[in-house]
C-alpha cells in the first residue's frame, strides 16, 4: 500500500474515518457478480483451471464468501469478474472514507479520499482493507495473476531464466539454481527497477504485458 503524505497531517480527520468504519459491513450490500452458472460453493467443473484446479478447489472450499465462491467454482477468472470484486472492495472501503487504486501490473495504492494523513492511517486503514477483501477478494485478484502470468503452472525459475537470458539480462551460462538463489538472497545482478526485469518477473511467458 503506498500513498502520499502531506508534511502536516491533520489527526483528527480521522475520527470521521474511525466512526464511517464501524458502518462498513453495513455498506457493502451490493454483491453482484457477473453472470455465470450458479453453483453456491459446490466445486463446479475445474477443466478450465487446468494445473491451478487444486487451487481453485481449495479457495471454493474454504471460509471463502458466496460471492468468491460464485466467481471462483469454474476455475477461471474473468477481467469482469476481477474487476466486479475490485469495485466491491472499492465501494466498502469509500464507506470508510477510504479509496483504492489498483494497478494494472500488480499492487494497489489506498489514499484516504478527504486526503487528510494521521500519522496512524496505515495501521487503522489495513484492518477495514482486509475486512473488504475477506468478503469480495480473498482469492479472486491473486488466482487471476497467477493464471494470467503462468496458467499453465510451469516452473517458475525455468521461466524466468529463459526470459532474463532473452532480454540480455544474464548470460547464457545463469543456471536455475543460480536463480533461485540470487532471488532469495535479494543479490539479483541487476537493478530491481530494470524495466526488462520487470517484464520478466510480472510476465515471463509474454503472454499479457505490453511493453
């Protein structure tokens, strides 16, 4: 979560955030989602997940919301369906005086929408955040990523290797293990805002990302 801080934040602008979040389950009423065939949280067929079934299985059959379940018992995840639980997320957290932008790479920012900063936001926004999320996007942006970056579940250092080599980033002489352990140690021999990097990190196949 990032957001911009003004140099004198205003602490008491949040009481009205504070007060607006013990409303928020109140708010969120609305949980529409795109249509599709309606199976409550009965495991539908997962063909379309493919390697990710399992995974899909596991979100449908956990604590997860009829409106995930809804979205997730096909094993797939639709851009519409992705940006239903992003708008419902949206509408729970402006009922807290919250907004959220999300990135078309990955990540989001949460601003506070009267732009007011108490040194305390963060640690008072991530509760109603994940509050939202429980209910609209436990599952749903995280099974879309995975499955747009890797759908068929291949493995992830072979992947990333063979598109850092193509893009001039490593030599052709950087093994997997290497890989593996440069990533874990944080040493990777190139800048962790190299564009190319980037590229093969969200989008190793090039199946998505333009640019």
């Amino acid at each position: 979560m990032t957001s911009a801080r003004p140099t004198a934040p205003r602490p008491l602008a949040w009481v009205g955030l504070l007060g607006a979040a013990a409303l928020f389950l109140a708010g969120c009423t609305n949980d529409s989602v795109p249509a599709k065939q309606s199976t409550g949280k009965a495991t539908a067929s997962l063909e379309a997940a493919g390697p990710r079934a399992d995974a899909f299985r596991d979100a449908v059959d956990s604590d997860v919301s009829d409106f995930e379940a809804r979205i997730l018992s096909d094993g797939r995840v639709t851009p519409q369906e992705l940006e239903s639980a992003h708008e419902q997320v949206r509408r729970c957290l402006a009922d807290s005086g919250l907004g959220i932008e999300y990135d078309p790479d990955g990540g989001f920012s949460l601003p506070a929408l009267d732009g007011e900063y108490p040194d305390d936001f963060f640690e008072n926004s991530d509760p109603i955040l994940r509050a939202g999320e429980k209910r609209f996007d436990e599952y749903v942006t995280f099974l879309f990523e995975e499955t747009r970056r890797n759908p068929q579940k291949l493995d992830d250092a072979k992947i990333t290797v063979a598109c850092l080599r193509g893009a001039g980033l490593v030599g052709a002489d950087y093994t997997e293990r290497q890989w593996r352990k440069d990533y874990d140690a944080d040493t990777l021999p190139f800048g962790d805002f190299d564009e190319a990097w980037t590229a093969c990190r969200l989008d190793p196949l090039g199946l998505w990302r333009e640019g």
